[in-house]
C-alpha cells in the first residue's frame, strides 16, 4: 500500500467534495491479509536480553490515566506521585510519559508534576462522547490549556463522521487544534464505533489531514479498544502521512492493553510497521490506568526470579 503523493495534501480539506474524494480514494483494506499479519506479529517473541529494554520502554511510553467520575485531587496527586516514580524500590525504572485527567483536575496534576518532565494529558470536547456544540468543546479544551495541560486529548464527532459529514469533523479539528496553542493535540477516534476498518483507515487521515499530532485508538469506555489489527492500520497511516509530508505524527494505543505481553507486542508492531524512529514516547504511547502495575511486576520478576505480587506497588 502506497502513501498518497505529496502533491496536493495541503488543499484536500478545501471543501466537503475534496475531502470526501481523497477519503474514498484511499486503497481498502484487505482485512484477511490485515489480521493475519496482526497474527503473526502477535506471535513474535524477543530475546530475553532485551525484555528488560523493552519493559523500561513502555513504561515511558504509558500516559498514566484515571478519568473517573468520582476522582479527587487527592486520587490525582497520589496519581502523578506513581508517574514520577514508578517503582520505589528500583529508581532506576524510567518517570512515564504522562498523566492523564479530566480538565477541571489538570492544574492539580500540573502543580504536582512540575520540573518532573512528566506531561500532563487533559481530556477535551465533551469527553467521551463528543457530542455538544463547538464552542462548549473549546470551552472544554480551554480550561486544561489555562491550566497548563500541555497535551489535549479530544474525541471526534463519531455521529458526524458516521453519518458522512467529514467536513464538520474537519473542522472541529483544526479548531481544536488552534484553541491548544503550543500543547499538543491526541485526536481520539474511538475505533469501536467505526463501521470496519475502511473507516479507521479514513478517521485517521481525516485526523491527520487536520492536524493531529497523534492519533489515538479510543476513550477506554467502549470495547473493543486497541486491537492491534486497528492500531497495526493507525500505525501504517502515520507511517504514509511521513512518506507523503515527510512529517512524523504519532499513535496512541489506549483501552484494554493490561498486560507485559499486550505492550511488547504493541512495540513488536511499532518496530515492523511503522518503523524504529517510532518508538518513543514522543510518537507513541499508551492509554492506560492498570499496564503499568504488570510492567513492574514482570520487571521485578526479570530481577529478582520470581514473580512479584501487586499489593507492594499500588494501584492507579
């Protein structure tokens, strides 16, 4: 499959005609050859040797992330606490990429986190859903910038994109995207709500062609999540969106990933897909709330010979 030629990019978003033209002329998806290669890179093992790299390199990657109704300044600061250090014991484990709230908590985290060098991810735009007017979603996005969000996680119009009204979800974007200033913006196309991956192949260029710096797979409250067949098509698009622009943009593999082995894989397929220049936290990451324990468990377990049990670490 071949990156659309350079010529031209700059004008898709023009209009609803151009953009609907570009988006349907991107090649279909061949979803047997899709998940079979999913397959197979879900099978691929790593040296023992380079299990402990691996591990140190998801940690960095994870955007520790609690978006509960019930969450509390206190939970968050506990939160960030966890993000600066990891594992207490061994301070060797590397701080992770970022903490992720909702709006009204992200200066609590901000306060927290400063001179850490951990972000701190807000989600935006009438998280989860997505549905309410523009402005109340750069009102949303507002408030976390203000507080110094320095990454803005929104969620695309599913209802608007399903329904063929690309040029609304265009613009919603690029809005989006001015009202975040100099944070960066996570565009969340919430994958199990997509017709089939035809349309997770179009919501990511769509989100590209209207600046995201990273696309993500999902809120984490609709299931399925990150599939690595959906996030193996994410990963092929920003590797296209390079070839095309020569930009490098990013994914974010959020939902459902709990496990040591689920992340080594999901790296297995960074490496193979898009390619080694990928694999940091600046252009991948991933969503989760509870990966992290298991990360340092298995971590523990490469050290020490045996497996570790959880109560030592905590829960996010």
């Amino acid at each position: 499959m071949g990156a659309p030629g350079s010529g031209g990019l700059a004008d898709v978003g023009r209009d609803e005609a151009s953009l609907r033209r570009f988006l349907y002329g991107l090649p279909g998806v061949d979803q047997v050859g899709l998940e079979r290669r999913s397959a197979v890179l879900g099978t691929r093992s790593i040296k023992a040797g380079s299990k402990m790299q691996a591990i140190d390199m998801a940690v960095s990657m994870i955007d520790l992330t609690t978006l509960e109704g019930a969450d509390t300044p206190g939970k968050v600061r506990s939160l960030c606490a966890q993000a600066m250090r990891p594992d207490p014991d061994y301070p060797d484990v590397p701080a992770v990429a970022a903490v992720c709230v909702y709006p009204d908590l992200a200066g609590v985290a901000v306060e927290r986190l400063a001179g850490s060098g951990v972000g701190v991810a807000a989600v935006a735009t009438a998280f989860p859903s997505g549905r309410s007017s523009l402005p109340v979603k750069l009102a949303d996005t507002a408030l976390a910038v203000e507080a110094g969000a320095s990454e803005i996680d929104m969620v695309i119009d599913r209802g608007a994109f399903l329904s063929g009204r690309y040029g609304q979800v265009h613009d919603e974007i690029v809005a989006v995207k001015q009202a975040c200033g100099s944070a960066h913006l996570k565009v969340i196309l919430e994958t199990g709500e997509l017709a089939g991956y035809d349309d997770v192949r179009r919501a990511s260029w769509l989100a590209l062609l209207a600046g995201a710096d990273v696309i993500k797979t999902s809120t984490g409250k609709i299931s399925p999540a990150a599939t690595l067949p959906v996030v193996q098509l994410m990963l092929l698009a920003v590797r296209d969106w390079h070839r095309a622009t020569g930009e490098r943009r990013g994914v974010k593999a959020a939902g459902g990933i709990r496990s040591a082995k689920d992340a080594i894989r999901h790296l297995v397929a960074v490496n193979e897909v898009a390619g080694p220049e990928w694999l940091t936290p600046e252009l991948f990451r991933f969503g989760a709330s509870s990966l992290l324990n298991d990360l340092l468990r298995q971590r523990r377990t490469q050290l020490e010979g045996r497996y570790s049990g959880a109560a030592y670490i905590g829960s996010a």
